[in-house]
C-alpha cells in the first residue's frame, strides 16, 4: 500500500466513461486540459475516501476534451464506476509558476478584501467562466449568498499568500 504524499493538488475530476475499453473523460481543474500528460501516476480519491496511487496507460485528446485509461481499469462498467473520482499529483512534481501567477489550489481559502478594508469573505473555489476566472467567495453570514468577483487585474490589485488575503476593488453590494 502507498502513503500518499502531503502534498497532493487535485487537477481534475474523472467525468464518465468514455468507450468499451476503460477508457474514460477527464475534467481538468487546470488553465491546460493536457496538464495530467505530464504524470504516469495519479492518486485518485473517490468521494472523500482514501487516495489510491494509479497507474496511467494513456492520455490523450479526443476533440476537445481529454481522455485517460488506467491500469486495472478494463471495461466500461469499472470507468462508470469512477464517475466523481478526484485525480491529484503531488504539489512538489509541479511546475514552478512564475510572478503573479497562482495555483487555484493556492487561492482556496484566502480572506478576500476590498479597498476600504472590509473582508468580504473567503475564497470558497476558482471557476472558469470563459473569458476569465472567477472567484467563489463565501460570505462570513450563513444566510448571504456567494459573491462572484472576477480575477482579473482590473478588480484584484493584490495576492498577499504570506498574509493569505486577496485585495479587491469590490463592494458588498456589487
């Protein structure tokens, strides 16, 4: 059995099977769709149990999405039943990112401020939404709904990952 490391960054999520032969769709959680090529091992974690160390046979694209097969993995009763399944590889193998570029493992959890130096609240996820990324930052009252605030240059003026805060040119009320 394998002790998975500290370390692991989720990357994606198995999405449905994809043919007769194991063979199965990828959601990347990346900027790249093909950022899993790099890897000839995945630990995979199916709903919040224990992570699995796996064995990739293939990765490869297929139009515009990405497809994968792994070893032990041979029929498409046993990718169906890897619908939801997290795919991470350890933050250590990595790339370096460069200035002003983060992980969107890295900004999870950040107390988002504005100008006035109200907390806003936390960053709950990153989504994808096209023409930008979007923060998710969840409110410090249970009963307020998220905030959705654009990352881009325009509204985040600064990423302090030591003081773990996003500085925002947002209100409350946008």
């Amino acid at each position: 059995m394998h002790v998975p490391p500290d370390d692991l960054v989720v990357m994606a999520r198995i999405a449905a099977p994809w043919g007769v032969k194991g063979w199965f769709k990828i959601q990347p959680f990346s900027e790249l769709d093909d950022a899993l090529a790099d890897y000839s091992e995945w630990w995979l974690r199916r709903q919040a149990g224990a992570w699995e160390l796996c064995k990739v046979e293939a990765f490869q694209p297929h139009g515009k999405q990405m497809v994968a097969k792994l070893a032990g993995v041979d029929d498409r009763d046993a990718a169906f039943a890897l619908r939801g399944t997290e795919v991470a590889v350890p933050r250590s193998s990595l790339p370096r990112v460069g200035d002003n570029e983060y992980y969107w493992s890295d900004l999870i959890g950040l107390e988002v401020r504005n100008l006035q130096s109200q907390t806003l609240g936390h960053i709950r996820e990153m989504l994808e939404a096209g023409a930008h990324d979007v923060m998710v930052v969840a409110r410090q009252t249970p009963d307020a709904s998220d905030l959705l605030i654009p990352f881009v240059g325009a509204v985040v003026h600064d990423v302090d990952m030591q003081g773990r805060c996003v500085h925002v040119d947002w209100q409350e009320d946008y």
